[in-house]
C-alpha cells in the first residue's frame, strides 16, 4: 500500500470558508471532504493523513507556509503527494502548484489550465480540471488514474494521451508533413491573418514603460481588477470569469463612499473592502494627493473588472481595450488595485 | 493581465497586489506588495497613503522587467 | 522564363564507380546493419544530356534538361587529420538500422560510400578540396548509364502566370561562410564571395548550382542533395497558381561576422524579397550558433519591410528542462517551424560493420557508441524544412 498525503485548502479541508482563509497550516487525520472521493477512486494508495493551509495564510506567508507543510509532509512518511483539485481558484491553485513542486517525494496537483498556479507546479505533473467545482466527480478519477501511474513508477506517455498538463519538455516525433511544406501552410495562414507557431521563444514578455518624469504634470488613472462597483452593481458585472470590463465616472468626492461602491469579486471576503471601498482603489489618497499637487490629475473616470478566473485570451483583449481608451484620453501612468 | 496590457501601449503602471509572486509571473513589470488579498492598501488611511506614495515612487522610477518593492522601505 | 526538365531514373542504371587513388569505396544498401561516420557530404548522382557539368562553375544551372538516379546516394567520408584548424569539426553519421535510421533519408537509399584516406602531405583544406570535388565528380559519373536510356519520370519546373490574388511567396535560403571547412558554395564560389544576397532561379538550387563544403552540425546543416532535392522550392513550385504565387528564391549568407555587417545582410536581403514584390517570405537556416542570429534579423528586417515571414530552425532544447530552446529569437518570429530537438537523443546501436572510420571524433568506439545526440546524425534536423521531424510539448 502507498502512503499519500492529500492538501487541501481551509475550504475543502472543512474549516471554514473565506474568514478562514488565513489558516496556518495543519494536519487532519486520514482523507477530508473530497479527499474521500479521491480516496475511494484509489487502487493501491492510502490517504493517511490531509494537510491544509489558508489560501490567504500561503499566499502571504509563503516561505514559512512551505516550510511548515514540507514538516508535517514529512512526519508523514509519505511517498506520494496530491494537492487539490483548485480547479479556477488561483490562491489555491498556487499554493497546490508550489508545494507539489517543493515536495522532496513524487507530486500531482489538478486545476483548471488558465489557473495561474500551473506555471508554478515544476516538474510536479498537474492534472487539468473544469473551472469550478462543478468538476469535482470527473476530477477525481482522473487524479487517481495519474496517481497510481506515478505511484507505480510507470514511464507516462504523452500528456494528452495521460491526461496531464505540458511541463514544457520538448521530444521530437514525425509529423505527418515535412517542414517545409507545414512552412508553407503557417505562412500562408499568417498572410489570411492567422498566425500560427511550432515552437515559441517561452512567456510574452511587454518590457517596462519608461518611467513617467513627474507625476505632479502627469494625469493618473485608477484601474482595479477587484471588481468595485457602484452600490447594487447596476451593468451586472459578474464575480467570476468576468465576460468585459466596465468603465464608470470618478465621483468628484473625497473618496468612495461606503455604501455607495461595493466589491463584486467572488475569489475573497470583500467585507472589509465594503466597509470602505478605498481599500480596494484609494480614491481618498488618490485626491488628496492630487490637491497637494503631488499628482498633476486624476483620470475622470475608472476602469473595473473582476480578476477572477478570467481567461487569458480575455484578460489580454480586456486590457487592450481599456488601454486603448487610455491612451486616446491622453492617460500617461495608471494605479492599477488587485487583490 | 491588464498591466501588461495597459505597458504594451506604452503607458507606466504600477500593480498593487498581495500577490506579487503571480503577478511576476503573469509578467507585470512595477509591482507594489500589499497586505492582504481583502484589502491590498491596507486597512487605514495612513498605510493606504504609504502604499500609494511608494507606487506613485514606481511610476517615477526605472525598473528591471518584473519588479516589486515592498510598501515600506 | 526558361524551363528546366528533370528526369528521374532507376537505381538500377547505377554506374561503376571509377577507380580513385586514395579512395575505399562501399556500396552500403538500405536495412544493412553498418554506420557510416565522418560523413562530409551527400550528394545525388546527376548527368546532363547535353554534356554540361551537373554541378557547374561558370555556365548557369536550371536550365535544358538533368538526369538523377532515383534511390541513390553518394557519400563522402574523411577524418580530418592535422592537428591545428580553427573550427572544430562536428561529428557525423548515418545509421542505416537502428533507432538512428529513422532520422536520415540516407538509411533508405543505396549508398555509395567514398572514403578518403588522407594523405599525410596535405593540408586540411586541400583535402577537403579533394574530396569534394572527386565526390561530385563520382556522383556525376555514377549517373552516366541514364544518358543511354529512358527516363522513368520527366519533372518539368516552369513558372508561368498566376492569379495576381494569390499571396506572393519568396523562400530565402540562407548559406553558411565561417572560414575554411565551412563553406556553402555557389557555383564553386565561396558564400561570402558569391555576391550574396542575390536572387537566383527557383530550377537553379534544384540544378547543382549550390554545393556544400560545411562540415560541421551534422544534423543542421545542408548537404548538397537537400538542394538538389529541396522540398521548399518543390513545394512553392507545385503551388504556384493554386494557393500562391512563387516570387523566386533568395540566397543570403549566415555567419556575417559583426553585428553591423549581420543587420546589413538582413536588410539586403529583405529589400531583396521587397523587390521580388513576395507578400510573405520562408526563412531558413544553415547550420547552427550564430547563424540564427542571422535568420531572426532577417526576419525581423522583412517584417519591417512589410514582408511577412515563416522562419524555419531547428531547437537546442535541454531535453531534462523545460527552458526554451531557441538558439536566438526577436519578437517578429511569430512563425517558426521546429524542425526538431538536436540536443535530444537516441539510444545507442551495436552496428555489424563501421564504415568511414572506426573510432568518432570523441575516441569513441564508432561500433559502441550511444546514446548519440540528434546533432549528429546527418540531415536529422535539417532547417531548410526537408524532413518531418518537429518536437512537441509534453
């Protein structure tokens, strides 16, 4: 029997939902909420002990989070390790992908591709999932299939074959065409407008903006990927997987008003962010730096939308857009709030 | 990512957010640590007008592709 | 526009080879458990009807008619042996079982090996002379019996008028000249001396016109039969008039030597394109290193020039990492096609017989040697787009 640990955040581990996202780490003993699932899907391998961590409490205090689950992971004397699934959740998938990668023993984790967390996994192998729990029941036995490949030692096949994300290893195999003729059909397909690639040179990288001489002569605007709202959130902007942005007048006040805006954003507790919205844009600061003269002026209006599971291909057109405006309003730097 | 999208037309910008390892990853390139996911400024205005001072600082400031400066120096 | 025919005949019409002082020569045919190491070049048997040279030096290539053996490959093979040259050379192979044999198209042709034993007198270069020149020699007279009999194919490669809404398509084909063992030749001229970058006949790459004097990167460099045999000009030759419009061919140097002089070729070559009036052109490379460096300037030059571009290289990818493998690489390459990992490797091989040398370049054992890299097996990763090989992500 193979020994396995399962990680799981305060929410799946039970302990509570986001006022509990600040957690440190702990153990649980056997397998908790899906890890029974998992468990049950398992041929072979034995779940003997849960460790969770607050996705707040990782994402804060990541060293000393890693430290204390490699610990306990240790205690354990397990030779296998399965985090998740996080499915879209980006602070959950992080910390599954950065602790499935740290692990000293074999590791998977499972989460939806465009969750920021699969460019943190290594060499950890990660198992793609539906974007919300909804994926639960066709998650697990996916995981488990890959967890006894690794636990066996099997030599994988190729990831779509298995069912894993790409770690990025380039092999080599023969396609069904000769280079030159798959030359002929990119360029072509690039001269129709669709551009195509076999090989890139790694992450798109935009390189930084000269800096802007002196903000007092400059004009400022206020972008947030946090989802504030006028109260009531009037054009429905949606807290997860945000379709678009929306664009609203800056109020000429002193600040947001408490009960005037509001965080629609669905991956945190924005309690706190409602009980004063300046917490999430800092219009109050904003101002009263304006009046001071320190900034030269601040963008009449704000740009809003919820970094929430938000797709690659959409976030970039998003922010094009919105950059677009920006640039046509004659916008020379931008404070942009996340989370 | 919108600030990397918001740079590629040429115009600086600061992310604030407490997560900085991500946003490095997504590729933002001037990058302020905050607290706390719920409230990445900071709950009170003082410390809310420190982080936006040291962003402000950013805008201001040459950087290496994909850096981040804490709030406090 | 001048016609050029090609004529395909059987291997079975292959010729006695001449006897050569100095020279071992092998038939290796194809599933015979041999490897074949130091292999400089590899050359397909042609003869002209009308008594002109298959590999000429003064009269232009392209045009008339050339006969080839179909199924036939000669082979040259020499170990350089004096002790002080500049580049070191790079190991070559072709395997003709094995897991290797699937790399080259040489495992599946007859192959007349030529081995070159060198002469304690001669100098590096003369040897390299020597051997070149005898190789496209045999590989002519092998072709000879074809001159007596029918051909089994007639290609004719004329372009003629297209639908002007056909996207215009220009192949730039990029030449190595690094200094002495590393030339690509243009009718028997040196690249860096051949008036580079110049437009040339689509027929004339086809015809002989270009040779191959570089003996390094085995796997990523051009051999003189991926010329004769090019699937780039074939390929925009037989679409001409269907999704394209051929614009012609551009040769160019890779290895300009400073940074000035490489964005100056990139620049000349793009305008070359420009003024070929091509939409979009396909970018090769030569050999490995800085010559990419070349390739992604041109591509970048073309780009500004409005010609869009596909560029063709092959990767160097640590197989155990997952960092990209591109040797060099600008934002405007798009486009690329891989045409596989040289750095990846293959299982090792026990040969019944080694022909070409016993012991590689390393003092390996030829007989024992394994895993070999890609890098070295000849044509393997060839960046003029010759082959199938790619690589996928795992």
């Amino acid at each position: 029997m193979v020994r396995a640990v399962h990680y799981l955040n305060q929410f799946f581990a039970g302990l509570g939902g986001e006022e509990a996202a600040e957690t440190p780490p702990t153990r649980l003993e056997g397998p908790v909420g899906p890890g029974r699932g998992l468990a049950a899907e398992l041929e072979g391998i034995e779940i003997t002990a849960t460790l969770a961590c607050g996705d707040d409490y990782f994402a804060e205090h990541e060293e000393a989070a890693l430290a204390r689950l490699l610990d306990l992971l240790q205690a354990e004397g397990a030779e296998l390790l399965v985090c998740g699934p996080a499915f879209g959740s980006g602070r959950y998938g992080y910390a599954c992908a950065r602790l499935a990668a740290t692990a000293p023993i074999a590791a998977l984790t499972a989460m939806h591709e465009e969750n920021p967390g699969v460019g943190a996994a290594g060499a950890a192998l990660v198992v793609p999932t539906a974007v919300n729990v909804a994926g639960m029941r066709d998650a697990l036995p996916r995981m488990a299939r890959l967890a006894e490949a690794v636990a066996a030692g099997r030599e994988l096949g190729h990831p779509e074959d298995e069912g894993y994300l790409p770690r990025g290893f380039r092999r080599n195999r023969h396609a069904e065409e000769t280079g030159a003729e798959r030359a002929v059909d990119l360029l072509l397909s690039k001269l129709a407008g669709e551009t195509r690639t076999e090989v890139a040179a790694g992450f798109d990288r935009v390189p930084p903006p000269e800096p802007v001489p002196d903000l007092s002569e400059a004009v400022l605007a206020l972008v947030t990927e946090a989802g504030c709202v006028p109260q009531g959130n009037p054009d429905r902007l949606p807290t997860i997987r945000a379709p678009g942005w929306l664009r609203y007048p800056l109020p000429d006040e002193a600040g947001l008003e408490s009960g005037r805006y509001e965080s629609v954003h669905g991956g945190f507790d924005v309690t706190l962010a409602n009980e004063d919205p300046n917490r999430l844009m800092p219009l109050d600061v904003a101002r009263t730096l304006e009046r001071e003269g320190r900034i030269g002026g601040i963008h009449d209006a704000f740009y809003t939308t919820t970094g929430n599971g938000t797709p690659v291909a959409a976030s970039t057109r998003f922010g094009q857009e919105i950059a677009a405006e920006l640039r046509d309003a004659g916008v020379q730097a931008v404070l942009l709030s996340g989370t | 990512m919108l600030a990397k999208e918001i740079e590629r037309a040429g115009i600086p910008t600061v992310f604030v957010t407490s997560l900085p390892t991500i946003a490095r990853m997504i590729g933002a390139n001037r990058i302020v640590r905050g607290p706390a996911i719920t409230h990445p400024f900071g709950l009170e205005a003082a410390e809310r007008r420190r982080i936006v001072e040291r962003a402000l600082e950013m805008l201001e400031t040459h950087v290496e592709p994909t850096t981040v400066w804490e709030a406090a120096p | 526009m001048t016609a050029w025919e090609l004529a395909t005949f059987s291997s079975d019409l292959l010729g006695d080879v001449p006897e050569l002082e100095g020279v071992d020569v092998e038939i290796v045919r194809p599933g015979e458990p041999v490897r074949i190491t130091h292999v400089l070049d590899a050359v397909e048997p042609r003869a002209r009807p009308d008594g002109r040279p298959a590999f000429p030096t003064e009269a232009r290539a392209g045009e008339g008619r050339t006969n080839r053996l179909d199924g036939v490959t000669v082979l040259s093979c020499l170990d350089f042996p004096a002790e002080e040259r500049p580049l070191h050379e790079q190991e070559s192979l072709v395997d003709m079982g094995g897991p290797g044999a699937d790399l080259t198209p040489f495992s599946r042709t007859t192959n007349v090996v030529l081995r070159f034993r060198a002469r304690p007198q001669a100098s590096n270069e003369e040897l390299e002379a020597w051997a070149r020149r005898t190789t496209l020699d045999v590989a002519e007279s092998v072709a000879r019996p074809t001159l007596r009999t029918d051909p089994v194919e007639v290609e004719r490669f004329e372009l003629g008028p297209a639908d002007e809404s056909l996207p215009s398509v220009a192949a730039l084909v990029q030449l190595s000249d690094l200094g002495p063992l590393y030339y690509q030749y243009v009718y028997g001229v040196r690249a860096a001396e051949a008036g580079l970058p110049r437009a040339i006949e689509p027929a004339e790459l086809l015809d002989g016109a270009v040779t191959c004097g570089e003996y390094h990167w085995a796997a990523l460099r051009n051999p003189t039969i991926f010329f004769q045999q090019n699937r780039l000009v074939r390929t925009l030759h037989d679409e001409h008039g269907k999704r394209l419009r051929f614009a012609g061919v551009v040769l160019m140097r890779g290895y300009e030597q400073t940074a000035g002089e490489k964005q100056q070729a990139a620049e000349q070559a793009a305008e070359l394109a420009a003024g070929l009036a091509a939409d979009g052109a396909i970018v090769t490379t030569d050999a490995g290193g800085n010559s990419h460096t070349d390739v992604m300037l041109t591509c970048r030059a073309c780009e500004r020039t409005g010609v869009r571009t596909t560029v063709i290289v092959a990767e160097m990818a640590d197989p155990e990492s997952t960092s990209p493998g591109l040797t060099d690489w600008v934002p405007e390459a798009d486009s690329v096609v891989s045409v596989g990992n040289a750095e990846e490797t293959v299982s090792a091989w026990r040969p019944e017989r080694v022909v070409g040398g016993d012991l590689l370049l390393d003092g390996t054992p030829a007989a024992e040697a394994g895993p070999v890299p890609v890098r070295n097996y000849l044509g393997a990763t060839n960046q003029m787009g010759q082959l199938a090989l790619t690589a996928t992500t795992w």
